[in-house]
C-alpha cells in the first residue's frame, strides 16, 4: 500500500517562505502569480501487517509525528497498487 501525504500550513498562519517565492517569481515577471503558500509532501510505502484502513492508519503517523496540529493541516490519499 502507498500512500501521499499532503502538508501545509493552516490558511490563518503566516507563510514568509511562500511569500518570498511570490515575491520571486513576480520580480521575474510572473505577475499573474497571487500569492504562494509552502508546504510538505510524504510518499510513505507499507506492507499489510496492521488491520484497518490504511488511510486511518496514515493520518495515525500524522498526528504522531508529522504534522504540527497546531499550525498545519494535512490530508491523506491511499494509493492502492
């Protein structure tokens, strides 16, 4: 089982990373550009040993360990090869 994992920071918490990258790319003549928001990407692969959803079972690793609940929100999508 492979899933995605997708996170970003919530929508009312500055990102002055994607700011400076909005402001970059304007300087570069990209002005249709509106703004730029950062965030992370997992690619997590794993075999079949535990029981249960495998989409329940990645967003358990998020809460755990990667991502911050505080200031980012994530979501999961299950790849089933």
């Amino acid at each position: 089982m492979k899933g995605k994992i997708y996170v970003y920071l919530k929508k009312q918490v500055l990102d002055p990373q994607g700011k400076a990258i909005e402001n970059a790319l304007k300087s570069l003549g990209f002005e249709e550009v509106k703004s730029v928001r950062v965030g992370k990407f997992f690619e997590i692969e794993t075999d079949s040993s535990f029981s249960g959803s495998a989409k329940e079972r990645m967003k358990e690793y998020c809460k755990k360990l990667l991502v911050n609940g505080v200031i980012e929100d994530f979501e999961v999508e299950a790849v089933e090869e």
